[in-house]
C-alpha cells in the first residue's frame, strides 16, 4: 500500500518526481477516450522505468499460445492489446544534452490529472549535467470531442542561461510490447510522408493486418508569437519527425503544440486512412489547442453532469469515486458495440485488453444507470454479434446443436486463454452473459431487445446447460462436474453451488423468454425458432427437468450453501486467524497450498446471492454471509464490492464501508501492489456498485426503482445521479435526511424504505430522519 497520491476533490496529484513510483503513476494518469488511450509516459525521452503505453481501440495481435503441455481445445492465441505508435514524443535537447529526467536534477516535479476537465498536466524544472536550468510545462489530452485525435501544449523556458533548445516531435511506430510471448514487433510500416509541417506513418500488424496511420502538426511558438525556422526532416523506418533548433533566452518561453491523429482500418477503409488521417490533422490544428481544451472541459462536464457521485466530509472517498468514475468514462463511451472494456483499460498490457465476464457482471450497471440506454445495449450486442463463435467455441469442446460457451477472454468471440482451469471449466461466465440481459431489461423495460436478439443467445446458452449437465444416478439429481467457480482458488470441483444455480436460472429464464417472445410476436418467433432449429417442447421439458432436479449442495445444520462439495472437508480456518505476513497468499503461498485450503478469493457462493437476491430471504443470505466472507482473502479487485453490498444489506454498515474503501482507492493507493501494470478499470464499476447499490440500497423491483440508504458515519452526505428509463434523479444522503431531486419533466413513484414516494417533475422531495 503507498500514500503518495496528494489528497484532492477532483484532481489526482503527484508532486516529486520518485522513479520508483513511475511506473505505477503512468497508469494512475492514464488519458483515453473511449477510440484510444495513452499512458502517462513523458513526451521527451526517458530513459529510466516505463511501460509505454499509446492504445488503439480493437486492434489487437493474436499471439501464439505458449504453454508447457498442450492440450487438445487449447485456443491457437492469446489475444494482446498493442502498444501502438507513441504520438506523444517531443525529443529535447538543450545546448546539444538530452533532457531526461533519469539524467537531469529534477525539481519541483508535479503531475496532475484534472478529472473535471479531462486532460493531464506535468510541470518540473530540470537540470542538466551542465548546469543549464529549464522550466517545463506539459498538457495533454485524448479528445473526447474529436475521438481519433491527441493534442499536447509542450512548453520549455530556460531559467539560467540562453542558447538553442532543439525539438523534435515525431511520430514512431517502432515500437514494441511489454507481453509478447516470443518477443516479435507486432508491426510493419505500409508508408510514410513528412513535410516541414509534419507527417504521418500508416503500419500494419502482423497477422491480422489492422492498418494504423498515425500523424502529427505541430506549431512552434516564442513567448506566444509563432515563429517558423528551418526544419529538418527526418524520416527512417517507421518514424518521422521534424528537428527545429530554436535560439531562447533566458526567461523566455518556447511552445509547442502537437496536434495527432490515431486513424485505423477498424474504423475506415485501408484506403483512406492517410488522407483521413491528413484532413483530421488540417482540422484540429485550425481549430487550436485552446478550443479544443474549451470543448473537452465541456463535454466532460456533461459526462459528470450524469455521472457523478459526491461524497462530502470525506476527501480521500471523494476522490476514489471520482477517478474510478474518471476512468469508466475514458475506457468505454459505448458508442460501438464491437468495443468492449478490458479490465485494464487503456491503461496497461495486462489481460490483454480483452473481454471477461466483468463486463458482465460488474460493469453492465454503471453503464445502465449513468449513460444513454444505447451504451449498455451496444454491450449487449457486442455479445449477440459474438453468438456463433461461442457456439463454435462449444463445438470445439464436443457440444451440439448450437449450445453456446461464452470464452472467458475473447477479442472477437473465440476463446483466447490457455489455463484449462480457467479455459474449460470457469464456464459459469456463460451464465453472467444471461444475467446480463436480464439485468438490462429489468432495468430499461426494452423487452424488445429479448426479441430481437436476447432470445436467440438465451436459447443457446440453456442448450449448454443442457448438455453440460449428467445425471447422477448416486444422488437422483442433475450435477455439473468438474468446474471452476468465480473463487479461482478452487479448481476442478463437483457442483460448485454458484454454476449450479445460475445455469439452473438460465434455463428457466431461457423458458421464460421463450414464451414471453411467442406470446408478443409469434412471426418473430417462428423465425427464430427456424433459423436455431428449436425443438421447443423436447428442449424446453429436457430444461425444465434439469431445472426441478439440480443438485444444490447444502450444509442443513448450518442453513448455508456449500461452495462446492466436500467444501466443509477442509480445514477451516479464518483469514482473521493468519498471520498478517501470509498475506496476499497468492504471493505468499504455493499453488498447491492455496487450492487444499479454504480460502476464498472472491464472492463465490456470495456471487449468487447476490444476482439472485430476490430469491432468498434474508437470513439466508446472512448465515452465508458470516460464514464465506470471513473466509476470503479477497484477492481479485472484484471482491469487495460484492462483500460491501451485501454488508449494507444486512446493517452491517461499518463492514460495509471497511469494503468500500478497500475497493474506491485500489489503485491510488496501490493496494495489491500492482498498479504498475495497469488500473483494475473493471473493479472501478465494482466501486460504484459499491455506494448505489450498497449506501443507496438501489434495486429495480417489478420495474419500480428502490432505495434503502443508508450514511457511513464519516462522512457528512453524499449523492449520486442515475437515469432511470425517462427519468434522471438525483439522490442526496444526510445524516439526517434524504433528498430525492427529479430532474425530469415527468413525474414518478419511487420507493424510499420500502414506502412510495411521488416525486413531482423538476421538484425536490425530501424525507427527514433517515
Ligand atoms: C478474477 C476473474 C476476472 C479476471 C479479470 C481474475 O483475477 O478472478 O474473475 O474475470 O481477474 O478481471
């Protein structure tokens, strides 16, 4: 855990310049718009520690799976996010010395993410080996106005001396992957053009053959008057850029403003990419970085306008919430149902930049409640386009008749992870993807979506339920063999409690679905029921066998569900009774140990309680509780939250709050020691969660919106803004009262505690005493 992020309302700021901290603050600074994303790596050259990080939105590189022992199924690939060009580069040098801050004397070194506005600064004064002092000041940002471009105002003063600074943006595709299984280069140039003005790169990656033409302009400017000198162009294999010498003087300041196009095939055509990327270049420069700053800072205020959560009294929690909402928002806009969220983001290699259930399961929400009803049906469609690969990725494993597996990490709809632990058995991630439809529609009423394309993934899935399932002649019941849970420090067990009931549940929804889609548009249906050739009597009876005799195991004397059989054969023992230096255990403890042991890394038995909260009262979700949450480590980012929901469910609000703050400041904090590598951008949405559905006790009930709130003790209010279907309110908590403000022109009955409440168009209701 570290402490070195300045505590502040709606600023990340780090002041001092630690080389040892580099790495983790490049993904804390982290810049994207849901097209492309840019670590916070330095414009100049850098020669210390760095991840460099310039992301492009769906481009990847299927790298060749590299395993021990292989084993018949495994995926040909792993899918990496690319390090693309870096747009960002502005080579330094003064009086013939590089600046680089591994070499120079750093002072007053600040670097500040401006989580309002939406761009990130960087202001320090270097000195040289010989002595020769610069002011620097460096502001960028990725555009969220115009989504394939990247501006940055660079600006050098020197302090003690004058002479010539020499500067050289550029553009550079020579790049390279941290992950990369055999250490290739993932692209090859298809050309390049540089004039005195600057100039463009078009690569290609190998194998796929994404085409990415990256350009940049660039103005150069003395004490604010543009000033044109000679330039010399240099170009070389995969590279341009412009090398101006500039004569300063002491005190004087020398700008310069890159204006960068990132314009890739996944988007246009081959074809047209330099000319885009040339036109994009004209537009933005004429447009200036001024404006372009004016335009970012106001949509970005329409994005907080709806999203965001304020948290008085407590400044710390402020900014947690605020950088997790930050960073949801620079990773997916949901503009595009072929872009997906990572679960790092734009923010590092990590997972590869491809899709899990988190999605799914944690993000799905955020984006309902905080955005147009679009963004989270374009995440819907996302896995609708992906239904045939999932049916082949099932036929792989010897599935039928159109059973569908959902891979657990995919770029295009294959499977591309090669543990068979995770690969094969963690198949419960099929049953988040119906889940999420569920979720979707409970929340927005589009029951469209269910016939037009919800149905279809339904069906298929309950087909692999179906067939994943065998009889057990021992038990009389349906069992499911061999799985790994959502807790991945269990592998291969029997009739995991969790698979079982969500698959159970996908089938009866599946059911559910069926007959709703016949009843509202049976041409609809028919056709549908053609095209997957639906036996629907045969199937739907096979599901609704299943379903009437799964197996659940259960410990009856202590009214709890079992993870798993055999689950109470280990040892059990609690994490509060290990020594503090056994943890994390994933670093501490062998493979081996960790899987014979009790320990618990994330909600498992609690994941389902949690989906499947109407179903169970509420001491069974507390016995379930007090035993499984005292036994998890909590070792995936994805834990808490679940465990700070459900605590607020059951009163148990110092617990709740104990949770929240390990999931709000993750990664400003460095909690698990790995924030280098990336932010844990889906376990944000996680956080989220955490304060609406946990604090506010939101639920959607018969299409009715609830809440239960409640107020951690140490802070003064808070208040979040949902849309809900026409509506968009705002919920304010007090200590002492609630506040529900309808910002809309309708009214609406929402249900306080359990009671309802009008709440009149454009007006305030308050509720004192909560
Ligand atoms: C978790 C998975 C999750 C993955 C990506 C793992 O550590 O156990 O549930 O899908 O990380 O976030």
């Amino acid at each position: 855990m570290k402490d070195y992020i300045k505590h502040d309302e709606w600023n990340i700021i780090e002041e001092g310049f630690d080389p040892a901290l580099n790495c983790i603050s490049e993904s804390l600074f982290s810049i994207g718009n849901g097209r492309m994303g840019q670590r916070a790596n330095f414009e100049e050259r850098y020669s210390g520690d760095s991840l460099r990080g310039s992301y492009v939105a769906g481009v990847y590189y299927p790298d060749k799976t590299r395993v021990g022992w292989w084993k018949n199924g495994y995926p040909e690939y792993f899918a990496k996010v690319l390090n693309s060009a870096n747009w960002i580069g502005i080579d330094i040098e003064i009086d013939g010395e590089v600046l680089d801050l591994a070499s120079c004397k750093v002072k007053d070194f600040r670097r500040i993410l401006n989580m309002k506005e939406g761009y990130l600064l960087r202001e320090f004064t270097a000195v040289t080996a010989s002595g020769k002092e610069v002011k620097v000041r460096a502001q960028r940002f990725c555009s969220i106005v115009d989504d394939q471009t990247g501006v940055i105002r660079f600006t050098v003063m020197p302090v003690n001396f004058s002479g010539e600074i020499r500067v050289t943006p550029y553009v550079d595709f020579d790049v390279v992957n941290k992950d990369s299984n055999y250490g290739e280069k993932f692209w090859d140039e298809v050309a390049r053009s540089v004039t005195d003005e600057g100039g463009w790169v078009v690569a290609r990656t190998v194998k796929l053959d994404f085409h990415v033409a990256t350009g940049m302009k660039y103005v150069i400017r003395k004490d604010n008057n543009q000033i044109n000198l000679p330039v010399l162009r240099i170009e070389k294999n995969k590279y341009i850029g412009n090398l101006v010498s500039v004569p300063v003087s002491a005190g004087e300041e020398l700008a310069i403003e890159k204006y960068a196009a990132v314009i890739s095939s996944e988007n246009h055509p081959k074809d047209t990419l330099k000319s885009i990327c040339e036109t994009e270049l004209t537009r933005i420069a004429g447009k200036g970085f001024d404006t372009m700053l004016k335009e970012q800072k106001a949509a970005w205020e329409l994005k907080w306008e709806e999203s965001d959560i304020r948290i008085k009294g407590d400044v710390s929690a402020q900014q947690g919430i605020r950088f997790n909402i930050f960073q949801l928002n620079q990773t997916y806009t949901g503009e595009d149902e072929r872009l997906n969220i990572g679960p790092k983001g734009f923010t590092g290699e990590k997972y590869g930049g491809s899709t899990y259930w988190d999605t799914e399961a944690y993000c799905l929400p955020f984006y309902l409640s905080t955005a147009d009803q679009n963004v989270a049906r374009n995440l819907l469609l996302y896995r609708y386009k992906h239904l045939q690969k999932a049916i082949e990725n099932a036929e792989k494993l010897g599935f039928t008749d159109g059973a569908a597996l959902y891979p657990m990490v995919t770029m295009n709809g294959e499977e591309c992870h090669n543990e068979w632990e995770i690969t094969f058995e963690e198949i419960h991630r099929n049953g988040a993807i119906a889940y999420a439809i569920f979720d979707y529609v409970r929340y927005t009423g589009d029951h469209q979506y269910v016939i037009d394309h919800g149905l279809e993934v339904l069906i298929a899935i309950a087909r692999f339920w179906s067939q994943r399932v065998n009889y057990s002649e021992a038990k009389q019941k349906y069992v499911i063999l061999g799985v790994t849970g959502p807790n991945e420090y269990e592998n291969n067990v029997n009739n995991n409690w969790y698979t079982n009931i969500i698959a159970s549940w996908c089938m009866e929804y599946a059911i559910d679905m069926v007959r709703y889609v016949r009843e509202h548009d049976e041409g609809r249906f028919i056709q549908l029921a053609q095209k997957v050739k639906f036996r629907e009597a045969e199937e739907i009876s096979r599901w609704q066998n299943i379903i009437d005799t799964m197996y659940y195991p259960t410990d009856e004397e202590k009214g709890t569900f079992l993870q798993q059989e055999g689950y109470l054969d280990k040892e059990q023992i609690l994490v509060g009774d290990l020594p503090p230096e056994h943890l994390p255990l994933n670093q501490k403890w062998s493979w081996d140990k960790i899987l014979r042991s009790c320990f618990i890394k994330q909600a498992d038995v609690l994941q389902g309680l949690y989906f499947l909260e109407d179903r169970f009262d509420e001491d069974t979700i507390r016995r379930n509780y007090e035993f499984y949450e005292p036994r998890t480590v909590h070792e995936s980012s994805l834990s808490p939250c679940v465990h700070s929901i459900q605590a607020a469910l059951l009163g148990k609000k110092e617990k709740s709050y104990e949770l929240y703050l390990r999931t709000a400041r993750l990664d400003l904090d460095d909690y698990n020691n790995d924030t280098e590598d990336g932010c844990h951008i889906t376990s944000m949405a996680g956080t989220w969660m955490s304060v609406v559905k946990g604090f506010g006790g939101m639920r959607i009930k018969d299409g009715q919106l609830h809440f239960n709130p409640f107020i951690p003790d140490q802070w003064e209010s808070y208040s979040f803004k949902i849309r809900f279907r026409a509506w968009l309110l705002k919920i304010i908590v007090a200590q002492d009262k609630v506040e529900i403000e309808n910002r809309s022109e309708t009214p609406v009955i929402i249900y306080l505690s359990g009671k309802p409440l009008e709440l009149h168009p454009l007006k305030t209701a308050l509720v004192p005493g909560h």
